[in-house]
C-alpha cells in the first residue's frame, strides 16, 4: 500500500475517531470520516489484547489484503480506520476477506450494490 494511501499520524487517527461514524462485525470495527480528497486512506490498528507480536502481525497483514480485495470497489474520499477485535485472531484467510467486506458493506462504501 502507497504511502499516500495510509494514515499515519496519530492526530489523523484520532481525528476519524472523534469526527466519524463506525460500524461493526465480530471481527473487526470499522471507523470512516468523509474528506474532500479524491483517494482513500486507510490505517489498520491491531492492540495487544489480540496477542504477541507474530499474533498481532499476522491479524494485520490479514487486515490489509482482505482491504486490499476491496479496495477498488470502494467509494472514494474517505479515511478509514479498521480495529481488530479479539475474535480477529482466530480467523482464516477467507473469513478475514468476508468479515472485511461485510464491515466495508455495513459502512456503505462499496459504489455498486454488493450481492
């Protein structure tokens, strides 16, 4: 993922969760902040309630492919934080992807209907 695509400062994080909207499944939370720019941004956060640190790693690699699938699909001009809950730990490659898509649909972002 392109540096310009991902929030990086903690004002910017903490900006999407004071200002946003969020929406969850057993997996993952999902905080999204309208902006006027033309691309997404994206940031990921993996806590130490989840596990060590190859625990952690791993959820957040899950985290960022799963996105990445969606990616294109998505509306534009938006940043977008996405939270793994404990249960985030556990969980497949697929399930990762379908609970990532889920989240994103629960937001609305996906332009076209998603069936």
């Amino acid at each position: 993922m392109k540096k310009k695509g991902r929030i990086t400062k903690n004002y910017e994080y903490q900006q999407v969760f004071k200002n946003g909207s969020s929406v969850a499944t057993r997996a993952f939370v999902l905080y999204q902040l309208r902006t006027n720019d033309s691309e997404n941004r994206v940031g990921f956060v993996v806590s130490k309630k989840i596990g060590n640190a190859v625990t952690r790693n791993r959820v957040r690699r899950l985290m960022r492919e799963s996105f990445r699938l969606c990616a294109g699909k998505l509306r534009r001009g938006y940043d977008l934080v996405v939270i793994a809950r404990p249960a985030a730990a556990k969980l497949s490659f697929m399930q990762a992807a379908a609970e990532m898509e889920k989240v994103l649909q629960r937001g609305g972002l996906f332009s076209v209907p998603n069936n």
